[in-house]
C-alpha cells in the first residue's frame, strides 16, 4: 500500500468474474490516484482471483492483494482493514464501480476542516435488466435530512441518521475512529452492514454529506447479497441482535431507539415478500423468538417517535404472541392474514365514512 494516500477502497472478491474487470478498471481510471485499493480475494473458485491478481502485478502502487480461504464479506473486510494506513477508508462490492470523477471530488470533502468522521455520499443504481439508471434508495431522505438540520451534523442532534440505508460503501469513515474503538465486521453472516451502521453513526461526531459523490450500485446480476430468497434470510436475529444489545448497553435514547426498529420492521417486511416457501416458516419462527428477545422499549419508542402504520404495529404484536405468530406461518397463511387486515381496514373505512 501506499503512503500518503488520502484514503483506501477495500473491495472483497467471491466470484464475480463477470464483472470485476470493469469495477477495477473505474478506479484505475480516476482524474484524481489520492487512494489505494486492497482486493481481497475471498477463496474465489472462477477467475475473480486471476483477474484481480492481473491488476495488482500491472499497478502495484494503486492496488495490493490478499488471498484468503472463503470466509465471507466480513472477515474478507477485515482482513484489509488491518492494512489500511491511511486518514479515511471506504468500501466497495467488486460488482458495482466509481464514476470517473468520483476520488477527485471526495477529495474536496475529506480534506474539509475540521475533519469529518463519515461523509456520506448519493450512490446512484444500475438496473441491468432494464438497462436504466436511478437514485440511491434514500436520496431524497439523507438530502432532506442535510437540509433541516444543517451541514455538519451528528446522531445526538440529528438522530434521523440512523435512519438512512445500512450500506457501508455509501459512505467514507475516519479511520482513527475506527481504531480508537477497535471496530470489525461481523463475520459469518449475511447483511453484515447492520450492526456496523448504527455502530459508526453513534460514534461519529461530524457527519458530512456529498450529494456529488457515489458508488453504481449494479442490481438484477444474480450477484448481489440481497438476491438470495433461502437460508441466507435466517440471519436477521445475528444481523441485528449486536444492534439491539449496543443501544441497551449505551442507553439510547427514544428517537435512536426508533430509528433501529424502524430499520428491523423495513427488513420484517422485505424479507416477507422476498424469503423462499421452503425457508418461510422457519423464518417466523426466527423472528418470533426475536421478537420476545428485543426489549418493549423499542416498540414503545417507533409508535411514539414515528407514529407507524396499524399494519406494523399488528405484525409486531403478531410476531410476538404465542398464537398469533402461527397465522404467519407460511406465505399462504401470511398474505391470508394480510388480506383479512386490509378488507377489516377497508369495512372500518366504510363504516366511518
């Protein structure tokens, strides 16, 4: 690696053949070399491996590489961060890439005074199937965010933070404040960025955001981590647990509280729509016993501070009884239920009207 780099790129590699040549190359080509790449190749069996040790050979002053056993995006994670030797470090997935410009103008952020601990940036996503682009999820929430509360902000005054999107590659960190509270990655599971996000925002005391920065997210490869439908969904207790025990252990207060739930019941519901049949119940059963693990602080903070739709709070208390979480069992009997709430919803409607 090297010295005097403004900030290093970490990027895992697992068998993304198809498309780690043009992730590489949006780095090789920035207007401005202020960083350094640390490829980890994460036991690829294609040719993941070969390519990225093409790059490191040909400019070993912007990429070094390390190979390890497949351990998964955490440790792969890891692994590099115990190289990272410069001021601020961020991540990338080897199947998404930089726009050209994209070092050249974080640049100007990084290097603002006084110096920020995460700056945030507007990713934009890559649709492969129908071949368009689009905003990042939560733009138009962070911007606003920004937008109300100022340009330098942190999660005492601003709490909504803890409400954008957990993806660490949309954001650049300080790496002394990655030391100073000796931070890793989960290992071992799937959505490994949940704990860390609420993790790094608490710990942040100057966030920043660059509405003219950000990753290409690819979506609809086969590639992704959130393209899985099976046994990878299971993980959301150990994705969110840490999460949980760090804010009871820290004493956060109501809004942080909801923000955290809020993030649980947005996964609750995308993994209802999106789990295997084979995987549904064991999921519920997953998330029930979750349920009863997670401290009713936490809902009494998301219906005081964000004031969530019936639909949430009947899937809550569903999930958490004994009887009623066995109506959610299977997706026929989940979308059955669904569909009673909704038509109960629409008489009430009537009645009132």
């Amino acid at each position: 690696m090297q010295k005097g780099k403004l900030f290093t790129i970490v990027v895992p590699v697992y068998n993304v053949e198809r498309f780690l040549e043009q992730c590489l190359d949006s780095l090789a080509d920035q207007t401005d070399k202020c960083f350094s790449v640390v490829l980890v190749n994460d036991g690829s069996t294609d040719s993941s491996g070969d390519i990225a040790r093409k790059y490191a050979a040909a400019m070993p002053e912007l990429f070094s590489l390390v190979d390890q056993e497949n351990r998964g995006p955490g440790a792969a994670r890891n692994a590099a961060l115990k190289l990272v030797d410069s001021p601020y470090v961020t991540f990338l997935d080897s199947d998404d890439w930089w726009p050209v410009r994209n070092a050249e103008i974080a640049s100007r952020y990084l290097q603002s005074e006084p110096s920020p601990d995460i700056v945030f940036t507007c990713p934009t996503v890559y649709d492969m199937d129908l071949h368009v682009y689009r905003e990042w999820n939560d733009t138009a929430l962070i911007k606003g965010i920004f937008e109300r509360n100022g340009s330098c902000l942190s999660p005492e005054t601003s709490p909504e933070l803890y409400g954008t999107e957990a993806s660490l590659c949309r954001a650049f960190f300080r790496t002394q404040m990655l030391r100073e509270h000796d931070f890793s990655f989960p290992e071992g599971i799937k959505w490994e960025d949940v704990a860390p996000h609420f993790q790094l925002i608490s710990w942040a005391r100057r966030c920043v955001l660059a509405e003219d920065v950000g990753f290409v997210y690819r979506v609809n490869s086969g590639n992704q981590t959130t393209s899985t439908t099976g046994a990878d969904r299971l993980d959301i207790d150990k994705a969110f647990r840490p999460a949980f025990d760090y804010a009871v252990e820290n004493g956060w207060d109501m809004p942080s509280r909801a923000y955290l739930f809020q993030m649980l019941m947005s996964f609750v519901w995308w993994f209802f729509d999106s789990t295997g049949k084979a995987f549904f119940s064991a999921l519920i059963d997953k998330l029930h016993a979750f349920a009863n693990e997670i401290p009713n602080s936490f809902f009494k903070a998301y219906c005081t501070v964000l004031d969530p739709s019936k639909r949430d709070r009947f899937l809550w208390r569903s999930l958490k009884s004994p009887v009623l979480y066995r109506m959610l069992r299977t997706p026929e009997k989940f979308y059955r239920t669904k569909g009673l709430f909704r038509r109960l919803k629409h008489i009430k409607h009537k009645l009132l009207g």
